[in-house]
C-alpha cells in the first residue's frame, strides 16, 4: 500500500459515537467522519462503498480493480481535542498483464481534488501531512 496523500484537521462537525472504537482499536474514532466522506462522494457520483472497520480507523472504497483505491479515516484524541484525518490508498494488485501500462495516480488525484473541494466548501481547513 501507498498513501498518496494524508490529511489532518480539527473541527465540531463531527463527533465520537459511544462505543465506536469498538470496531476499531481503543481511543481510534472516525466513524462519522468515514460516513460523511462516502455520502459526499457518493453524491459526487464516485460509488464508494460503505465505510469498513479496520484496526486504523475507517475504510472508504472507491475501486477494487486493476488495483485498490480508498479513503482511511481517523480520529484521535490529542490534548483533549480530536484530531481527524484522512488518507487517499493506493494498493497495486500483485498479478497483472505486465503489458498494459495503468495510471495509478490518475483516479487517486481527482479524489484529491474532490475532497479538497468538499472540505473546503464546509470551510475546514486541512493541513497536508504527506510523508513523500
């Protein structure tokens, strides 16, 4: 897997539902925030699939084949305030036709751009954490 971007942020407009790291690890949150994301890119017309529980956070995914595309989400309590985030994913698939050139960054940089669009027009400011 590789994060072709990750972004932090602080904001109320989403909050911590009783229990949900349950699905997660203790003190991992994101669960609002993941259902958020996939019903903005839904009505984008992405069809994303419904927000997964992993170890991390949330899992939002776009495309599954040639190769996997999704959004993680997290939260996490830091000084007494919940630091979101999210992270665009790519994972290329191990057996592929070694003929056909794919663009991995090409659908992974319009979510980019979606999400950027969809945070900013809610005025939350993000802050891009990528490690290159």
């Amino acid at each position: 897997m590789s994060v072709y971007k990750r972004y932090t942020f602080q904001t109320d407009k989403f909050s911590v539902q009783a229990g949900e790291d349950t699905e997660t690890n203790p003190g991992i949150f994101g669960k609002e925030l993941s259902e958020w994301i996939c019903g903005r890119l839904n009505d984008l017309g992405y069809h994303v699939q419904p927000p997964l529980a992993e170890d991390w956070g949330w899992c939002v995914m776009y495309r599954e084949k040639p190769y996997m595309l999704w959004v993680g989400c997290s939260g996490e309590e830091v000084n007494r305030e919940i630091v979101w985030s999210y992270f665009i994913a790519i994972e290329k698939v191990l057996f592929r036709n070694p003929f056909k050139k794919i663009d991995y960054k090409k659908d992974a940089e319009k979510i980019d751009l979606a999400l950027r669009d969809i945070f900013l027009s809610e005025y939350i400011e993000l802050k891009d954490d990528t490690i290159d």
